[in-house]
C-alpha cells in the first residue's frame, strides 16, 4: 500500500494512545541501566510523534502514556531520575515539538510532582494553546484511571449536581476536550491497559507489540494504521 492510500484508509485513527512499556528491559538486555532505557524511550517518543504527525496517517492527537500513578512505587533512586528527565530534556523536547505548532496538553494528578516541573508544564500548554497545526501531544503524567474516575466523582459531587449522564463525566475528568482515542498500542509484550484511560477507551482498538518501546519503528507504526483501517467498528450495533 502506498503512502498516499495508507493516509486514506487510516484516516479514521485520529486519536492513538501508546502504553510505552519496556524501556527497562531494553536497556537490561543490552547490559546498561534502566535509566539509560528511559533515555532511549524519550528520544522514541519524540521520534514516533513526529512520524505519526507528519506522514499523512490523519492522526491528529497522541496521547502518551509517561509515568502513572502506580509508577511513585517504584525504586527511589529510579523515580528521582524520571522526574530530573521530565524536568530536563523531556520539557526541553516538548518545547521543540510546540515550537513546530503541536499543541501539548497534560492529564494527571500533578500534585506529587515538584513545582518545578508543575510550572514548566504550565508554562507549555499555555505557550501552545495557540497552536495552529491542529496536532494535540496529551502527556499523561502522574496518571491513574481510577484516580481519575474518582476525581471526576468527587468534582461532580462538590458541585452539587444530582443527575450525571456522560457528557457531565466526561467533562469533569482530567482529559475533559481530549478525543477518546480510536486505537490503544501497548509495547514491551504485556497485554493489559495498567490503569490507561479506562473511561475513554471503551471502544478503542488494542494492538499490543511485542518490541520493547525503544525499539518500536515507522514500520511497526504503519502496519498498526494499516491493520485498524480494515477493521469494522460496529461499537454495539
């Protein structure tokens, strides 16, 4: 298929969240340090966001699964080493992609993160919001499904509302105004959401890769498009 026909045939796919599963392992299997394989997962990142926004697919928003709310469990040492990588080169690579017209758009519980960081990501979306490329980079940072859903509940709750239909939930989460995505990829070999986006994909497409995400190519990327544009979305009927 050519490029041309792939950019029609996927063309429905315009919202793709990615579960970037197995940096750790990547780096392990190459005998270096885990955070090495965070190092490597930010430079694919950025490498996948610009493919999938640049090469026709009709992918309009991308929504990345960064550090989750179970990710705080894990060693001390590893833990201040994302934050030091979010506060550095990940905002720096972030201000390159808004720099090129990509809106970028946090969701999570950002309380736990130093202030720093807090103010560089609202410095960001704020710098953006302008953005005239119509691409939306969504970093889920910080982020849990069920806290989530609970936060929603409580923010629904406090405002006094008796009766809550769906548009009222969707309003009140943290990606009130994100698309739901339309197709879900998970790296690294697992095949399970871990807490990602349980609300917004109930009728996404899963496709789970066996490659480790530093490791996940243009090629892997294309073939997901090119799989999901021949399946039939009933969604219930």
């Amino acid at each position: 298929m050519s490029q041309q026909e792939r950019a029609t045939t996927a063309s429905d796919a315009s919202c793709i969240g990615i579960i970037m599963d197995g940096n750790r392992r990547w780096a392990l299997s190459r005998g270096l340090s885990s955070m090495k394989g965070h190092t490597a997962g930010l430079a694919k990142a950025k490498d996948i966001v610009r493919h999938a926004f640049s090469h026709g697919s009709g992918v309009d928003t991308m929504i990345l699964y960064a550090f989750s709310t179970e990710n705080w469990n894990r060693a001390p040492e590893e833990v201040a080493y994302l934050l030091d990588l979010f506060s550095g080169a990940f905002v720096q690579e972030l201000d390159e992609l808004s720099r090129e017209g990509i809106r970028v758009r946090f969701i999570g519980d950002f309380t736990r993160l130093p202030e720093k960081l807090r103010a560089s990501m609202r410095k960001l979306e704020q710098e953006s919001s302008s953005a005239d490329s119509g691409k939306t980079l969504v970093i889920a940072l910080s982020y849990g499904g069920r806290a989530e859903i609970l936060a929603a509940t409580n923010r629904l709750l406090a405002s006094g509302i008796k009766n809550v239909n769906t548009d009222d939930f969707s309003a009140a989460l943290w990606s009130e105004g994100i698309k739901d995505p339309d197709i879900i990829i998970r790296t690294g070999g697992e095949k399970r959401i871990s807490n990602f986006l349980p609300w917004q994909s109930v009728y996404s497409e899963f496709f789970f890769s066996d490659s480790f995400w530093p490791d996940f190519s243009h090629a892997e990327f294309d073939a997901i498009l090119e799989n999901f544009a021949a399946r039939e979305r009933r969604r219930g009927k």
